[in-house]
C-alpha cells in the first residue's frame, strides 16, 4: 500500500504541474499509509491535498461568483501586486495610491474599473504629479465580470482507477518477498 499511495501520489502531483497550476500546488498532495510502522494485511493508503478547495476546483469545473455585489473585480497589470505579491482588491488599490476608481460600463465585454492618473516605468497605475496634465490618461485597473467558469483541467479519479487496479498484483509481489 505504500508504494500505491506514494504511486498515487506522484501521478497527482504530476497531472496537477501539466495542467499548468504552477509549481506549489502540486506540492500539497501528501500520503499516508496505514499502519505506519508495522506489516498488515488490513494496510490503507491515504492520498489527499492540503489544499482541496483548489485542487477540487480544477477537478471538478466551477462557476465562480462574487460573494458580495454584483462583479468580480480580476486585476490587470496596471493593478501591481499587494503585500507577498497577493491581488489586490479595489479599495485596497484605492487606499495604496491614493485615486479613487471610476466605473465604466461596456455594453460588449467586461466592464471596467479605471483611474484617472499615468503609468509609471513599471507599468503600474499611479496619480500624475504634472499640474499640467502632460501624461494624463486613463488606466484600466481592474476587469469586472459577474462570474468566471473555471474549466476541469484534472480528472484525479482516472489515477485513482489505474492505481486501484495495481494493487492486487503489488500485493502479491510483496507477499513473496
């Protein structure tokens, strides 16, 4: 059972970096293997993810919706990153630079949330320090969306069927050694 649930564990890991979701996701899938320190024939292995919200999502296809309002705000590049490199969200892009939002509504597409200011050298949304309005535009910050289909990008049960079928012949391998 623990080469089972170790062999899980890697074709979890593995599905879940093809797919695209980065290099730390796949890093949550963890095993266990019952008992742990002895021989039994009533051995278990646990395979599961720290983080299943997630892992779950990709697995089965969501929709997402806002949990309060009516929009789901996705930062652009002009938004930046917060603190550790987290999204922002649009009243803490506010408070951080110190421009208020404008809604803009587009009838075709996603609506907007846009500033009043200038990109910086990075790209980023900033107020304009001109008092002659030289380098004035106006900076998409953030799309809004009422709700996002996330698509299923895994299918963790297909590596769970192929290594269920496994184990009766890793069993008998074992049972000789």
């Amino acid at each position: 059972m623990a080469e089972a649930g170790g062999e899980l564990k890697q074709a979890w890991r593995r599905q879940i970096a093809q797919a695209g979701l980065g290099h730390r996701l796949p890093r949550t899938i963890r095993n266990r293997t019952y008992p742990q320190k002895s021989d039994s024939l009533d051995a278990a292995a646990f395979v599961w993810s720290n983080a299943p919200e997630i892992v779950g999502a990709h697995n089965r296809g969501v929709l997402i919706r806002s949990k309060a309002g009516l929009w789901l705000a996705i930062p652009l590049p002009a938004a930046g990153k917060g603190r550790g490199g987290a999204r922002l969200t649009p009243a803490e892009w506010e408070k951080r630079r110190g421009l208020r939002l404008r809604f803009v509504y587009r009838r075709r597409g996603p609506s907007l949330l846009v500033a009043d200011g200038r990109l910086n050298t990075r790209g980023l949304g900033m107020a304009s320090r001109s008092k002659s309005g030289r380098g004035r535009a106006t900076v998409p910050i953030f799309l809004l969306v009422p709700q996002v289909r996330l698509r299923k990008r895994l299918d963790l049960a297909r590596d769970e069927e192929k290594v269920a079928g496994k184990v009766p012949r890793l069993v008998v391998e074992k049972w000789w050694d």
